[in-house]
C-alpha cells in the first residue's frame, strides 16, 4: 500500500454526481495545498482521451485531473470500458485495448482485473497525499457484489472513508440511500462515513426533518446538501445527458446540428463551439431538425458502419446530402470524418459483422477499419487557406482504428499532413478530420466559425472566449458550491 490517505465517493446509482463531486472536491483540496489526485478502478464511457504518453483513459478522469492541476495520468484510470453493441464492449487495460468482450466473459478476468487496478492504485498512491476515489453505479447490486472490483472492494483495499450520494432530483433520494446502505455487506458498512445529497432544488428547511429521520435510521451523517445548478458547466462522459432540446435560430446566429449517433464518442469535441455567444448549437434526434442549419456535425462513433447504417436506414444521409447541395457546411470527426468518404471497409470484423458499406460519397475517401488502435497526442499548424486565413498553431488527440485514404482530389489543412487528420473537399463545403479537441483551440475555433459568419453574411470577430479560462472558472465555482455547502471540515479530519 502507498502512504496517501483515500476519500471515495459512491452513488446510489448512475448518473448521481459522482464525477462532478470528486471533481470539486480535488479542486478544493489542491488549494489548500494538499497533493490530490482522482482515482476510478473501472470506468464504462465512449468519451476519452489521449494522454502524453499514448494512453487512451476516459474524460471523466481527465476533467478530474485538470481539477487537481495535474496532466492526466492513465493511473487515475485503469481499466476503461467502451460499449460498441448492447452486449460488447472494448476493454482498455492501461491505456491500451486488449480485447472485445461480453460481460460475461469480461468478469471471467475479475481476479487479473482486480491485481491491475490494485496495482495502479498503490502506484498513484506512492506519489500523492490523497487519493480521491469514485465508484461507479451503485454498490448495492447484490447480483455484482462478489465482483465488484470498483466499489466496496476498493474502499476496503485502499482504506477510504466513503461517502455515498443520492440524486434527490430524480426523487425518492431517502428510500435510494437507505436502500443503498441496507444492501451493501455488512463487512463493509464501518467504511461508510456519511452521505450527501445532491441536486437539491427548494427550501432546504422543508428537508431537514427528513434528514434527521434518516440519520437516526443509519446512525450516519448527511454531510451536505449540494444545490441543483445549471450555470457551472462540466465535463459528462455519459450521452443521456446531452441537450436534446429545441432552440430558438436568431437572424445573427450561426446554428450548428450535431447528429445525435447511437454510439456517439467525444461528444466533449464540441463543447467549445457551444459556449460562444453567436453560435446555437444542438444535438439532432431526427433528419429534419437539421434543415434549419447552417452547419451539420457528424459527430465521432465508437461503432462506425454500424452507425453509418443507422444513418442511412433513418433518412439522414438523404437529407444530408440535400443540405450539402444548398451549401451547408458538413463537418465530419473520427468516425464521422470516416462516414463522409466513399466506402468504409471493416475486413477483420473489429467493430461489427458487417464487412462493407457505402459512405455519403461528399469526399473521395476509402477507409479500412484495422487491428491497431491509434492513440496519439499531436501538434500541428494549419495551411493558409480560405478557412484558415493565416497559419494556427493548434494542438489534439487522435483515437481510431481505421485508415483512410484519398480516392480523388482533397485538399489538406495541415501543414505536413501524410495520413489526412484535417482536410476539406475541393469546394470548400466538406470538411473531414481525425483530430479530437479541434474546438479547444481558441484561434482556430475561432477561423472556423467566422468561415461560418462569411457564408452567412454575418460580421467576423478577431477573437472569441478564452476556453481555458473558462475552464478554470468552472473549477472555481463548482469548488466553491461543494465547500459552501458539504461538511469540508469533518472530511479533512479523516484525512489528517
């Protein structure tokens, strides 16, 4: 065992908190001083992230990271789970994929699993003063319990004080936490130190009785009441939380649809774009929300021919193609960069059984999905052109497995570009790219969207907001919602 002492946050279920609060609460105590690092053993997100050594580990760990002022460390996340299908899912170990697997095939590793996150664990442990653990889902699944190396196993392993919390939006949080707490083994209860409540909208006075029939139930303490807020914007790794909502397309706005995929990936990509103050960007769930665009996305896919069938089936590649020919800026990421081409060929049957399939044909491009999974960090600088009026330093991930190349003329964004990360089609209205964290680059969001304001009419801007400190900004304040309103006092007396 390492020497740092453990904080770990569990959940009644998914989806409670638990990433935002582990996110605060590293914030919280790095400025006091405090080294602090996150810490999941096993995490199940299509959104991830490349780190400087080549290792892929989910966002949510990153976000984390970037919280406590640290480079993510693909020892925050050991084991990363990435569902293609309703039973598969890709298992990254370490920051590399080792296999396809179902889940029952999955928990036949439970016991090498468990020596890996361990491992990982005592390795992050040995260089920080604290670690802070999430959980995941709920401890409380009594047919996974024997199993279950991310919860109640870890805790005991690495000594944590655990925290669980309930989601009282989704109402019934007294019943989920003392349902929680009664099913949990009773060898592991003494590890639980108190609860929190979260998402609390209302007078809290209202809640106070309830709370103090609970603690006399558990003979546990609510440490805190977290408020519902809507102005603090933070990473999610978990699609069902993306805005699926309508929106209302000023005269001076630029409007962006982002296809909402089945197996959407990195859907964080975008997330810069939607923060400037002339763009309204949303995620379509059918065709026809995108004739109002002035833009089309096709987002990044963790199963691409299978998506691409969807796309098709559902009468998106027509309408597509339909805003293509009116002028529309169709912008393709990853898997949809790959969806833009001729063909897409999956020879080995790495992301589904379908061998082949035809692509919108919008760029002339044949991709091969192959064994080997690209997991690299890059820097490049962009080629003067019409969208990119001067060269831009920029900087990203790739994470793929196929292989793409020109069946006819593009043209190249990049300076240097060998293998075609970003290109646009000879009539400047179809752009494809492999890059991950394109929008985070102030200068060349920027470029892009005034290529935007051109087509549209509108008047270009020099500059936009600054995406790192708005960053930081989040960290301060979700910071400063947990400190307000958590017992930061008593926790630290467990760590001392």
């Amino acid at each position: 065992m390492g020497k740092a002492k453990s904080i770990m946050i569990q959940g009644t279920g998914s989806g409670v908190g638990k990433s935002i609060i582990v996110a605060g609460l590293c914030r919280i105590f790095k400025d006091i001083g405090i080294k602090v690092a996150p810490f999941k053993a096993q995490n199940m997100a299509l959104n991830s992230f490349v780190t400087k050594n080549g290792f892929e580990m989910g966002r949510a760990q990153v976000f984390q990271a970037l919280a406590s002022g640290l480079e993510p460390d693909v020892r925050m996340n050991p084991i990363l789970l990435k569902p293609s299908a309703d039973n598969l899912s890709q298992i990254i170990v370490m920051g590399k994929p080792k296999a396809n697997s179902n889940a029952y095939n999955y928990y036949k590793m439970f016991n090498e699993n468990l020596k890996i996150v361990r491992d990982a664990y005592d390795s992050l442990a040995n260089d920080f003063d604290l670690i802070i653990i999430e959980g995941a889902g709920s401890p409380a699944e009594i047919n996974l319990q024997s199993r279950d190396l991310v919860n109640m196993m870890m805790a005991e392993y690495a000594e944590a004080s655990v925290i669980i919390v309930g989601d009282i939006d989704r109402g019934g949080v007294f019943a989920w936490m003392k349902g929680t707490f009664d099913l949990i083994q009773h060898k592991y209860k003494p590890l639980i130190k108190g609860f929190i409540i979260n998402k609390f909208r209302g007078d809290i006075e209202l809640l106070k009785p309830g709370i103090k029939s609970f603690e006399d139930m558990v003979k546990k303490p609510v440490l805190g009441v977290i408020p519902y807020f809507r102005d603090i914007i933070v990473d999610e790794e978990d699609s069902v939380f993306l805005s699926k909502n309508s929106f209302s397309k000023g005269s001076n706005q630029i409007v962006i649809g982002v296809i909402y995929l089945p197996h959407i990936s990195n859907f964080t990509d975008f997330t810069p774009l939607s923060l400037e103050p002339d763009i309204s960007l949303f995620y379509a769930q059918s065709p026809e929300e995108l004739l109002n665009c002035d833009c089309v996305i096709i987002p990044g896919s963790k199963s691409t021919i299978s998506d691409a069938i969807y796309l098709k089936k559902k009468g998106w590649f027509d309408i597509i193609r339909y805003l293509y020919k009116k002028g529309l800026t169709i912008v393709g990421v990853c898997g949809g960069y790959q969806m833009l081409g001729e063909k897409i060929f999956d020879p080995y049957g790495i992301e589904s059984d379908i061998k082949s399939m035809d692509g919108l044909r919008l760029l002339p491009l044949i991709t091969w999905i192959e064994k080997e999974k690209i997991l690299t960090r890059i820097k490049f600088y962009t080629k003067k052109s019409e969208i990119f009026p001067k060269k831009i330093m920029g900087k990203g991930y790739e994470i793929h497995m196929g292989k793409t190349i020109a069946n006819g003329d593009i043209l190249p964004l990049l300076d240097d570009d060998q293998i075609m990360r970003l290109i646009v089609s000879t009539d400047l209205k179809v752009i494809g790219t492999y890059i991950h964290g394109l929008f985070d680059e102030d200068e060349l969001r920027c470029a892009f969207i005034n290529w935007l304001r051109k087509k549209k009419g509108l008047e270009l801007k020099e500059k936009g907001i600054s995406f790192f400190s708005f960053k930081e900004e989040q960290f301060i304040k979700l910071a400063k919602i947990i400190k307000d309103n958590l017992d930061i006092k008593r926790i630290y007396e467990w760590i001392s």
